[in-house]
C-alpha cells in the first residue's frame, strides 16, 4: 500500500536547500564511497580463499550449528555449501565464538588469519556503517541514514524524501528540518535495536528518517484537508482527508508489513521514524508556529462552488437557456443550496409557467424546516411566486404545510394564515393544522380581534360551526 500527497507544490523562490542537499549526499555515498564495495569484497574473498579458512573452518561451523543453532541443521542439510560458506563470510556471531576457541588452542596463525579476513571484510559500508543490532555503535547510528542496499532502494527513499521534505523544510525553517531529521532517523534506529535485540545483520537506509519527516508533514499540516494518491494491489485512485488522518494508515501499514511483509524490511524503523517526527514537529510547532513559506494547498472547490461557476459562465456567454437548465440540475445535486436555488429561480422567472420554475419553488419550500434559513427569504419567495404564478403547483399541502410551521414559529401571523385558508381550501386534514390555528386564534384574541379569531377557528374545527 502507498499513500502520497498530490497537492504538495513547494515555493522553488526559496528553495528547500537542505532537503536537496540531503538528497545529493545521499546520492554521492551511494556512487563514490558504496560503490567501491565489490572491490573490498573481492579483496575479502580471495583472501579467505587463498589462505584455504573455508577448508579449516567447514568442520567448526558445523560443531557451532549444533552447539548453538540446531534449528539450522534442517538448512545445512537443504542448501549444504551454500548455506555453510554464506555463514562463514558473513555472519559475525560465529566469528565471535571461533575466535575464543582458537586462542584457546594456541592457533595463533588461524587466529590471525582469521581477524585480518573479518578487517577486510567489515570494510564493506554496511558493516562500518550501517546499524547492527547486536553491535550498535556511534558511526553505525548516524551512518547508517545515509547508506543503500540498491538503486532501488536509494531512488525510493529519495522520492519520498523529495516529496515530503520540501514543505516540511519551508515550514521549519532549514535549522530545525535538519535537526529532526536526524533525531527522527536515531528514534528510528533505537526502535530497530530494541525490537530487533542481538540480530547480526546491518541495517542500512534513510527509511527512518525519512518516515519522521512523514511524521512531521503530518504535524505541521494538521487538520488541512489534502489530496493523496493511494496504491492498493492493482487498485489506485485519489481521496481527500485530513493530513492528521493518514498517520494512522501509515503505521497501520507499517505494522502490518512486519507481521505479513517482506522480512528484510526494516518495518519498526519506519514506525519508530514516523511516531518520532511527528511527536517532534508537534512540540516545535505549538512552541512556534510555522514560518510563512508553508505551501498552501489548493483545494477542489466544493460541488456547489464548481456549479455555479458553470451557471455563471454560461450566463456571461448569453446561454441563458443552457444556464437555467444547469441551474435545475445542480439543484437537484444540491437540494440545500439556497444560493443555487435562488439562481434556479432568477433564471427561470421569465416563464412562470414553466415546469423549471415551479421545481425552483418548490426546492425553495422545501427548505422552510431548515431554521439556519432566513424566514423572510422563505416569505419574500412565497408571495413572489404567488404574483407570478396564477396556478401555484408548488404550494402542494407538504409544502404549505412546511411554511405555515415556520411561519407560526416567526410569529408572522398574516402569512400563517394566508397558508391555513389554503390548506383548507386544498382539503388537507392533518393534526398539526390545530396546533398551528389555534396559535393564530390566541394570538387575534391576544390583541382583541374576536372576529378573526372565530374566523380561523371555523378554518381549523369546522365541526364545531357546523
């Protein structure tokens, strides 16, 4: 799984020189100083070989198998000299439980022989400076950032590392960016030892520090609805969220990884690189806000926003026609808009018999138990389409029913009753009506018209004047 941001657009006015810098380092280890790797390692081999260790030494691997691997025993018999001369090379374990026992023996040659192999050998960048668990030291902790098993493997880390750090560098400020970044790849190491405790292999790669400053893009933005791209499997698209959102899926991914994933990936490096940067970046970011070269991002506009702009786009070009008409769809996209309803209203006004006209009504009705709307747009809207409207379809009994509630809860009680005599003139039986009438009753009564009052009780319980 891969989640990005696809909105992040840096100022390249004030170039984020660290982060290149970074990059470039990166770059130059990889090229001049790991590049040299195979010829320490053909350095190594051959004088292992040619001073015939592996003949001597078949036999004491095999005593240390049994001794202190057993469960290697199934591999030695599957892989044979495969196996055998891999660990003879490579592992540091049992170089350190040979060298006691010769010593012991007095085979003072072997022994040398056997120190200046592992001299030659541990030249190699992953032993001299990358991170293993079972022998941490200071070169390895810092080293170890900086390091690469493959193209592959550089080219993604500087991606991400490209993709990230440049807001989050602008965002800090060059000082700080550098300073986390290194805090976050030694959390990222701590986490790896603790987790990974006596493990023999090195550990190479910027993916720790390179995670923080996940963790500290995740910080500074927030709360800022982004855009990402995600891969699942085959399956790819886009989605809109929270930048604070993604940390989540972020070590759930990575955890995930290291229950399910490939084994040679150092999965809790990455979750302890994550966790630290963003903790970092949290405490400088509420200590100090962050500076004003943070990119902003340009979010879609939301769906009601992009309508109208096409309305009024069309409405500049004299396409009125084409105007209403997109009006009245996004209506029906958008039923709580009152800004296109009331546009769907304007541009279809000229034909107060149209069928779009009496639909713009009638969304505008529609709206009358939403209380965040102002009632004297409701009103003002009511009596307008009145005057134009000689047949008002859309003054169907929910609608009226619908303004008459708002209407008694305004207390404008000329147009509560003006909806009461039409409700009863339409027929309408419904339990609310009493309710409503008898609110206007008390309130004629309030102010000495009996004559109304009587008037709208005969409306509301006709049965009582029968």
């Amino acid at each position: 799984m891969l989640i990005i941001p696809i909105q992040n657009k840096p100022d390249w006015r004030r170039p984020p020189l660290v982060c290149l810098a970074l990059i470039a380092l990166n770059l130059l280890v990889f090229v001049f100083y790991q590049g040299g790797d195979e010829a320490r390692w053909q350095q190594a081999e051959e004088y292992y070989f040619s001073n015939e260790l592996s003949a001597r030494e078949e036999s004491r691997f095999l005593i240390y198998v049994n001794e202190v691997h057993p469960e290697w025993r199934l591999q030695v018999d599957a892989e044979g000299e495969d196996f055998v001369y891999r660990e003879l090379l490579w592992n540091p374990e049992f170089h350190r439980w040979l060298l006691p026992q010769l010593r012991a023996e007095g085979e003072s040659e072997w022994l040398a022989q056997r120190q200046e192999f592992a001299r030659l050998r541990d030249r190699l960048s992953s032993f001299a400076l990358g991170l293993t668990p079972a022998e941490p030291h200071l070169a390895g902790l810092f080293g170890h950032m900086f390091l690469h098993g493959s193209w592959d493997h550089l080219i993604g880390n500087m991606v991400f590392l490209l993709l990230f750090g440049l807001s989050v560098e602008l965002a800090l400020g060059a000082a700080w960016f550098f300073g986390l970044y290194l805090l976050g790849g030694l959390a990222a190491a701590g986490l790896h030892i603790a987790v990974e405790a006596g493990s023999p292999v090195p550990m190479v790669g910027a993916s720790g520090a390179v995670s923080a400053i996940m963790g500290m893009f995740v910080a500074v933005y927030g709360v800022r609805r982004l855009r990402f791209f995600y891969t699942l499997g085959f399956v790819f698209g886009e989605f809109s969220a929270p930048a604070l959102l993604v940390l989540p899926l972020w070590l759930g991914k990575e955890i995930f990884g290291y229950f399910y994933g490939d084994s040679s990936i150092a999965y809790w490096a990455h979750t302890g690189g994550l966790l630290a940067g963003f903790a970092f970046a949290m405490v400088l970011v509420k200590r100090r806000p962050p500076l004003t070269q943070i990119p902003r991002e340009d979010e879609a506009p939301p769906p009601e926003q992009r309508a109208m702009a096409r309305i009024e786009a069309l409405q500049n070009q004299g396409k009125l026609l084409e105007a209403a008409e997109a009006a009245g769809a996004a209506v029906r996209q958008n039923p709580q808009s009152l800004p296109l309803i009331q546009r769907a209203i304007e541009l279809t006004a000229a034909a107060p018999e149209s069928e779009a006209y009496h639909r713009a009504n009638l969304a505008l009705f529609a709206l009358a138990g939403d209380t965040a709307i102002d009632a004297r747009r409701l009103s003002e809207g009511y009596r307008n389409y009145l005057q134009a409207c000689p047949q008002p379809r859309a003054l169907t009994a929910k609608a009226c029913l619908l303004l008459a509630r708002r209407a008694a809860q305004e207390k404008d009680w000329p147009w509560l009753e003006d909806l009461l005599r039409r409700l009863h003139k339409k027929g309408v039986e419904h339990p609310l009506l009493q309710s409503l009438g008898m609110a206007l009753v008390n309130h004629y009564r309030k102010i000495g018209e009996e004559q109304r009052a009587r008037e709208v009780l005969r409306l509301v319980r006709p049965e009582e004047h029968a």
